[in-house]
C-alpha cells in the first residue's frame, strides 16, 4: 500500500493494481480485514486515469472469474454482498468512464467509487471518500486571478 501511495510509475502503479486484484477473494472473508479490498478502493480513485481504468477493468473480471467458481456451489458470490450488490457493483465498473475527471462537470469516479465501495461493504475513511489535494481548487483560483490581475495592471498603467 505504501508503494502505491508514494509512487508516480504508471507501469509499477498498474502491477500493484494486478497483485492487489489478485489477492482479492469475494467469498473470503480475510481479503476484507486484510485490507485488500480497501487498497483496491484507493487505486478506483487514484489520481492518474489509467490506474484508474485498470483497477476497475480487473476488479470486474476479477468479479467474474469468482461468480464462476461460485456459480458451481450452493454458495452465496460472497459472504456478505447480495447477488444484486455484486450484479449492481459490475454494473458500475462497465459503465463508469473511469479515465474521466474524478470530481469535475463530467466526472463521477469519485462518486462511484463510493458507490463500488459501499456496495462491497468496504468502510472508507472521510478523507479516502473525499481525497482531494487540499490547495488544488485554491491553487485554481489564484492562477486565474493572478492572470486577470496582471492584465487589469496593464490596462490600469496604461
């Protein structure tokens, strides 16, 4: 997790993302309380697009290989998630546009993944829900003010 965290490597970042699906086991109860479920979670709302779209392209077959094997036993697809969480879950991994903005006008990554999230009973911290860069929208704000500013100068002097 500490890799994932730390790193800028779109490559190193996408086999983390390979590993850490992996790992996951929708009828074993430890890839809750391991954490792996949360990991996956942080890589669905990763900063760089691609990770994104990876993440939620091998959560889903991920999802399905398991209903596979599922499929065969009496078993329920998971422990704790409904058939019409995980059909609900897979519905959002095939239609988000994962690469898109992750809280702009037409971007609603963020969102869903809150969404995948609550579905799979993953419990994201407040900051993981809402993990923006605190000074991103202020740095927004004075780069466009600071550009009109500069020219208000302009028309002022002369």
């Amino acid at each position: 997790e500490l890799e994932a965290k730390r790193s800028s490597n779109v490559s190193k970042l996408l086999s983390i993302v390979d590993v850490a699906v992996k790992l996951l086991g929708f009828e074993n109860k430890q890839s809750y309380q391991n954490g792996d479920f949360l990991l996956v979670m942080k890589l669905l709302g990763h900063q760089y697009p691609r990770v994104r779209r990876f993440a939620a392209e091998q959560l889903y077959v991920k999802m399905i290989e398991d209903e596979g094997l599922s499929s065969s036993s009496s078993s329920n697809i998971c422990m704790e998630i409904s058939k019409g969480e995980y059909h609900q879950v897979s519905s959002l991994l095939l239609e988000v546009a994962w690469d898109d903005d992750l809280d702009g006008p037409h971007g609603n990554v963020r969102e869903a993944r809150n969404k995948v999230a609550d579905l799979l009973h993953v419990k994201l911290t407040d900051s993981i829900r809402l993990s923006r860069k605190p000074n991103q929208e202020k740095m927004k704000k004075s780069l466009e003010y600071d550009e009109l500013d500069s020219y208000q100068s302009l028309v002022d002097n002369a």
